[in-house]
C-alpha cells in the first residue's frame, strides 16, 4: 500500500441562481473526469457546491430556502456525480446545504471513498455573518440565520487503502481561519485536511474594505501555517469568480506539512489543480518539533476552551 | 495620546562564547541608541541576548552554567542598558537567563516601560530540545535541562501612555509556532507580541534536514498567519548568524494584524528594523473576522487543554 496519494482540488467558477442543478452536475463530473484522467484518487470539491452561495440573500419565504438543502446524501439530485466517481475508483469531498429528517439545518460535507462508501462526514462549527439580516444593504452574511452551529465537532476518520490509510479531516470555509479547528484534527492525528470554501474578494456593499489580493493571500496563509503547525497536507478549494454580482476568490491551493504551496489555481473559473501527497511527510513534523506529547502545555491554555470572548487587562 | 507607536526590531549577530558582557552590552546599546535616534519608543531584543545560546552545550559544571544566568534584573551586569534607555525614554523587551532566588531557572524576558519602570515578565512555556544529552553528537539542544517550563502562562500587560496604552505579550523562541500560546494572548485582548528567537539554520550536527531558506519561511509564516488570526502586531527578532560554529537563521520582521511583513532584516549582523505600529489597525479583526465573542465555540476544542499527545484513529 501507498502513502503517497494523488489529490485533487476541483475549484468551481461561479453558481448563478439560475443555474439548474442539471448544469452543475454536468460541471462537477466533467472536474471530476480531469481529476480522474490525472490519476487523482481523492477530489476535493467546494462548500456549497450544488447550488449559489444562498446564504448573501435574505429568503424568508421557508419553501425557497429548502430548494437550496439536500435531505439526504447521496439523493437522486446528486447521484449521477456519485456514481461517476465510484466507476472512476475516485473518492471526494463535497460541500452542501444539509436538511435533515428533523428538519435541522447545516453547512455541511461528506467525505466519500473511491468505491462509495461514506468515510465520514462533517458539519461546519465556524458559522460567519448574522442571524438577523442587516439594514439597507444588498448582500447578507446569512449562515447565523440558515444554518445551526456543526454537532460534529472535528472528528477525524481513517482512510482506506485505496486512500494510503490517510488520517482524514474536515473542515469547511471560515473555520480554516480558526487555529483551534486544526489543532483538534491534529490532536486526532490528521494527515490530510479537506477544506472547501466560498469567501468575498471584496465587501459586495461597497464598504471600506480588504480587496481580492489581501483577502486571497488571507486564505492561502492560514492553509499555510495550519498545515505546518499541525504537520499535515491541506487542499483548500474554492468557489471563485462573479456569482450573483458578489465577487468571490479563487487561490484553491495544496499545502504540504512544511506549509509550501504546492499547486495553486491561477482562473477564478472551473480548474483542477493536482499532487502527489506523501502522507509520511507529515512524520517529521509530527515526531521533532511538533511533537505534542514531548512539547504542549496544555496547563497554560486554559482560556481557549474556558472563555468564549477576549477580555483585556484594564 | 496616539494609538500610533514607533517600534523597533533589535536583530542581534550571533554572540560568542568568549565574548565578554561589555562588548555585549555595548552591541545592545548601540543597537538601541539606532533604534532611538530613529525615533523608536519600544526595542525587541532576542532571546538570551546577553549570552551565546549555552543550550546547544552539555555543561555539567553548575558554577560554570550559572555564569549564564542573571541572578535579579536589572542588575549591575546589565545595568548600563537599563539606564541608557531610560535616559533615551524608549521600553525594551530583552531575553536572558533567570536564577531565581529560590533557585529555579527559566529562559525568560523583561518587558521594560520608557520610564524605567517594569511593565511585565514572562517565562518561555514552550522548552523544545531534551534533558538527557543526545549521545555523540557536537551540538545538543538542552533547553529541557537548564530550564522549568515557565510558570506566568501567557499574560498580557497594559502599557503607560507612552506605548499608548497599547495591550502588550510576550512570547520566546519557539513559543511562537504554538498557536496555544498565540490564543491566550489574543483571549487577553493582546494587540503588539514581542518575541525573540535563536533559531538553527540547519542541523549543526550534519544530519538531514531543512536549509535555512526553509526555516526563515517557517519562523515568518508562523508569525504572520499568528498576527492575522489574533489580530495583533508582531515583532520578532532572532540572534542570528554563525554562534560557537552553528548557525543560526535571521528573518526578524515586524508584522502587521494583517499578516503582511511591514519591516524585516536583510543581514545575519546587528540590525535594526523600525515600524510604525497603528495599535487600532487590531480593531479591523477583532470586532469582525475574529470576534471571538461573536464566532468562537469552545464547546468543541475540548482537545486542546483536554489532552497532551495526539491519538489517531485505528
């Protein structure tokens, strides 16, 4: 068995609202096919990858807001792009909106194995935006409203051989910029983090803010240090490009342990990135300078999981 | 009072063994005079900058190791830079050897106010290297032998008026890679960390294993990626160059609460980096991005102070 495996980031162009689910699938099989016809085994597809980032609208009618959530995984709305992907011997993650049977809703994704088998699944902790929409602007942040915080916390799961008996984690779009997201997973070993996502290239409301290239290097440093801190692969990938007139960047990249960029997308539109990820590289990291049982003091962190907001001295 | 406060980065070139204290203390006042005249209102000094980095030796002989440490500080060995910076009213933050009166050493740092007065200590947490000497070999790392893991956790300090009341912390060496540490600071509202490192270029000892190129990228990054996830300014400063015949990588930079290097060496010698620190440029992340009120969910980083080693799944 291999511990070197060929990954994949299937990075998605932009979703119109008036995309049929038809048109995204076909988009989605055909990244599925490059990555295949690459020798790619695990594909990495974004958060929310079956429909437009919903939550920048203010839907209050409750039947619209469901056309946007899959009551199961896979369902016959999906199904064709988990069929193709076991004929290819081809695992993948994948983002969706999750509607479950007692009507609970999530940012979620699912982590499949090349012969279809579920591995695990994922349910976003690291919920941006509001609950409440705000006053006066076009676009909302509405995951706070749509979405109730991930049940699943960061739990880490076991690959097959087919996947080189990868340490697989999950993760999903802000919670990438949460250091104690990652240090859980690599408390569970992670050797491998999976991390799809759609983030703003600029405030759409025309407020004073970060642009495209601030906000991109934003995505790939945290990927990059994570990776390192925590001695793990990490392929994040976005849905990028001009989606309902919001922007969104691309920048999907793969980070090795030693947080080097090793493939990077340069189109904000569908592209597939591709590398080779020896999962023992993950070793040194994890056996010399991070090595947490010789080195953490988890005497001094107290505060992380003791209190929820900063408090400063007076 | 202005938000806006001139720093500086006191990057020192390495420090023989058979240096003496004055040539020492006049190389860290003349970097300080250079830091003042460009009108610096705080310096960051490496770790243990009045001494070679003695760790990488197996001294067996108490009386000879004591030698490294400073008993009070200030004291009379270390008392010229202390009154030279107060007569130039600009703070400091300088590592050294701590000898308590009880007897117990810590690899520490002196956060010292214009004023003179003392605005906070701190005890490096994070010991890397090992108690028992590693058997032949040159160049050890014993940091675990001569010193306690520190015992002041990670607090922050307010400052006087002079530093404009800014939120300041402290981190050593190696503490900067531990994204723990970084955390406890911001929970405590931390808006500008002083750090200081020695740092090896490569394995003294000829064993494989990364180029200094490499561990220039990694002591940056961590700072960087740290610095925007905690929304904080960052001053890091290596004693850097060849020491005693090992290397020691340079890269001291200042980073700003956006994780981009506004300052950073070009030399392994003494060098000075100045920066101008907008202490309300943390605002931005704090009350957004990373208000930790509004998005962080303890719930789920039980790990984190739960547990010490990491346990993958089966």
């Amino acid at each position: 068995m291999s511990r070197i495996i060929r990954v994949a980031g299937a990075q998605m162009g932009p979703t119109q609202k008036a995309d049929t689910r038809r048109h995204t699938l076909d988009r989605l099989i055909a990244l599925l096919e490059t990555a295949a016809s690459g020798g790619a085994k695990l594909v990495v597809f974004p958060e929310l990858a079956f429909t437009t980032f919903f939550p920048r609208w203010f839907i209050a009618d409750t039947q619209e807001l469901d056309t946007y959530f899959e009551r199961a995984m896979p369902n016959p709305n999906v199904q064709t792009l988990f069929d193709r992907a076991r004929e290819l011997g081809v695992g993948f993650n994948i983002g969706y909106a999750e509607l479950t049977p007692e009507g609970k809703r999530f940012n979620s994704a699912v982590l499949v194995a090349p012969d279809g088998t579920t591995i695990g699944k994922y349910r976003k902790v690291h919920l941006p935006g509001s609950v409440e929409p705000r006053a006066g602007v076009r676009f909302q942040q509405l995951e706070k409203r749509y979405f109730e915080y991930g049940d699943t916390g960061f739990p880490t799961f076991r690959g097959p051989d087919s996947l080189g008996r990868a340490v697989l984690g999950m993760m999903i779009c802000n919670d990438r910029r949460w250091p104690e997201g990652w240090r859980v997973l690599a408390l569970r070993g992670v050797e491998l983090v999976c991390i799809g996502y759609n983030s703003a290239a600029y405030d759409p409301n025309g407020g004073d803010s970060e642009d495209a290239g601030v906000r991109t290097f934003h995505s790939q440093l945290v990927a990059q240090a994570n990776a390192y801190m925590n001695a793990t692969w990490a392929v994040t990938v976005a849905k990028a490009g001009n989606e309902d007139g919001s922007g969104l960047i691309g920048g999907s990249c793969i980070v090795d342990p030693n947080g080097r960029v090793v493939a990077e997308t340069k189109s904000l539109a569908d592209e597939v990135i591709i590398a080779d990820c020896d999962l023992d590289a993950c070793r040194q990291g994890k056996e010399k300078m991070f090595n947490f049982a010789a080195h953490r003091r988890p005497h001094w962190y107290g505060p992380i999981t003791g209190q929820v907001g900063a408090t400063a001295p007076e």
